[in-house]
C-alpha cells in the first residue's frame, strides 16, 4: 500500500459539456468505460480513504450512471469512500438516491453561474438552452442535497464570474437546511494549457473578490473551500487566517492523490500535463508506478529556489501552497515559483 488519500478515476472520457477552460479538452469521444476490474483490483491494493470518479461526465447517460454505480458499490464492498466530480445535468433525484445508496459521500457539483448567458458561454452550451439548463442544474443540485451526503456546489473562477462569488455563495447557503451538508467551492483555474491564462482574472480582482468572499463566509452558515488558487500565502498571508468556514486545500500532487486518465495513464493530478504520465495501470500496478516516478520524487524533494528561507514552507518533502503541474509544463523543471509564473502570463484587467 502506498498510503493513498485520494485515487481519482476518469471513469470515462465522453462529455455533455464543452467548457472553455476544460483541461481534459483534447480527450474527445469514444464513450469506453474505465474497467470496473481494474478499479477493483487497484482498489483493492491500495484501500485508500477515498476514490473519486470523475469524466467526462459520469451522469451523462444511463449507461454511465449504471457503470458509477458499480464502480460505487465496488469501493463500499471494500470500505473505501466515494466521490464524484459532475455537471449534475442529468443526475435526477431519483439517480442520486440511488447512488447514495450504493454508498456515495460526497459530490462535487460544478456551479459555476446563476447567469443563463454565462452559464452557456462557460460551459459551451447552445446558448438558446440557457435557462431550461441551469434550471436542470438547480433542480438536480437540490435533490443530491436532500440525500443528505456533503455536496460541495463549486465554481471554476474564470474573469466572466468573478463578479458573482458572494451570490453563488448565498445560493448554496440558501440550499443548506436541516441535516443537508452544503458547502461553497471555488476551483481556480489550472494552466494546463497556455490559452487559459486567458480567462484567469487579473490577480488583484483575484484578491479582492476572494477576501470579500471569505468575510461573507466568516459571518454565513455554509463552509467556502478554495482549491488550487495561486494566491499564496507567501504573497497573501491575510487570507489564510483561520476560521472554521474557510477551507484552503493545498496541492496533494504527488503526495498522497493521484488521478487515472482513461487510458490508464497515472498523472500526478487531473491537470497534470498529460503528456507527461508517471506510468500506465495497464501495465503495471500503482505501487510500482508511483514508488519508481522519478517526476514525483524530482517533485517531492527540489524546492523552488527562496523557498526554503520562507516563513510560509512547510518543510520537506514541499510546499502545498504552488502549482507543480504549471512549473513543470511552462519550465520544465521544479525550481520556479508557479505564483510569478502565472502572474506574468495573466493579462492584467
Ligand atoms: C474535469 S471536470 C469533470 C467532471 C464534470 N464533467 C464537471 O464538469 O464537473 C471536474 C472539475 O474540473 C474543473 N476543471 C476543468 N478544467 C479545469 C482547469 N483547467 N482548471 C481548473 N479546473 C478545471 C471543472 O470545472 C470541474 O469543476
């Protein structure tokens, strides 16, 4: 066992979305399921605490949503928790009962706007469909969160809805009741291609709409989670002050998650650069990939140069406050800080 937190598995590459920022984009058609045996047989091995599912879109017809369901009941046999990430576009109330009750946690909903305009442009829908599907969207959500499992109605942060974090916030605050576990997430961009740099906002918008966001937070009934952000604490040291609803997740790359693409390639994380896998699961097992990577071990052990005389590094074996996948693709090494690499590729606004 390799003390996995985290296993993520690309269920499978089909899509009912086309979003702009996607960082699987390339991966395209051909609706092949990931094995349920080889999901069974890593699952098996490794016992880590949870496994996510993610596409694609796992929802997206009954087929699929059969195929997750078996996959669920997979890791429920062997005690292992289950995730997954979706648009939610076609997971009815009467699917999310059924996978919860196959054992499903947690879900990870993408929400990124209550506007229909933007929610097309986003998420690359017919814009005439605009309101017919965010309103699926709001439906769906909600049934998930009647189950009663952790729904976590999250945001990919781009420039078109910056503007709207403290009323996404209040929309998820305003689906959280009784014994329902709400959360607000906030997913920044991840640079796996140069293009996105495009539709990350400028940092200092970045900044304020994220500090106003967390003081709404500090006073609200639902936790905000924010994850990958290349706001750091180095630079931004004032938004890290504890409070019970701010989460930050740091980056696990290469620690203790890692994600399989639907080819079986493992990669140190979903927006790892997907040219550069660490082994393929068809060949080998994850154990052996994941001891011999000689990336996860260059990742683990070089630091960006400064950051070791850093109040804010945590010490070997890295920091959890910088994107390696954004390192390594624009550098191709580990010893450049993501934050001013990302800062000097975002235009300013
Ligand atoms: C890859 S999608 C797959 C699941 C599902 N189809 C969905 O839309 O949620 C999972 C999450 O990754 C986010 N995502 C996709 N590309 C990204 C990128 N380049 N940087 C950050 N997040 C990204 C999506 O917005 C979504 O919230």
């Amino acid at each position: 066992m390799s003390g996995f937190r985290v296993i993520e598995f690309q269920l499978l590459k089909e899509c009912n979305a086309r979003c702009i920022y996607c960082a699987y984009a390339g991966d395209v058609p051909g609706m092949n399921f990931f094995p349920l045996d080889l999901i069974k047989k890593t699952l098996s091995e490794e016992l880590p605490g949870w496994v996510w599912f993610e596409g694609g879109e796992v929802t997206m017809s009954e087929e699929s949503k059969t195929h997750l369901l078996k996959a669920i009941e997979i890791a429920s046999a062997l005690g292992v928790k289950s995730r997954i990430n979706t648009n939610a576009q076609k997971l009815t109330p009467e699917w999310s009962k059924r996978l919860v009750k196959a054992g499903l946690e947690f879900a990870c909903v993408s929400f990124d706007t209550l506007d229909p305009g933007k929610f097309c442009l986003l998420r690359g829908f017919d814009p005439s469909s605009g309101q017919v599907k965010l309103n699926e969207l709001i439906y769906n959500s909600k049934g998930l969160i009647n189950t009663g499992i952790t729904v976590d109605l999250e945001t990919t942060l781009t420039r078109y809805n910056i503007d709207e974090l403290i009323s996404l916030y209040e929309f998820a605050e305003s689906c959280a009741a009784g014994e329902t576990q709400v959360m607000m997430g906030v997913q920044c961009l991840v640079a796996i291609y140069d293009e996105l740099f495009e539709l990350y906002p400028g940092f200092d918008s970045m900044y304020n709409a994220i500090s106003q966001l967390i003081e709404h937070a500090k006073k609200g009934r639902i936790p905000v989670r924010i994850c990958c952000s290349p706001l750091v604490p180095c630079h931004y040291p004032d938004l890290y002050k504890h409070h019970k609803n701010v989460i930050w997740v740091g980056c696990s790359c290469g620690v203790d998650y890692v994600h399989i693409h639907g080819n079986g390639d493992a990669l140190l994380c979903g927006f790892w650069d997907h040219a550069e896998p660490i082994g393929n699961l068809y060949e080998k097992s994850l154990a052996d990939i994941w001891e011999s990577s000689m990336l996860k071990k260059d990742g683990n052990t070089i630091a960006p140069e400064n950051c070791t005389q850093c109040p804010y590094w945590e010490g070997t074996p890295r920091c959890h406050n910088l994107c390696f996948s954004v390192s390594h693709r624009i550098t191709g090494k580990f010893t450049t800080h993501s934050y001013s690499l990302v800062r000097r590729k975002v235009r300013v606004s």
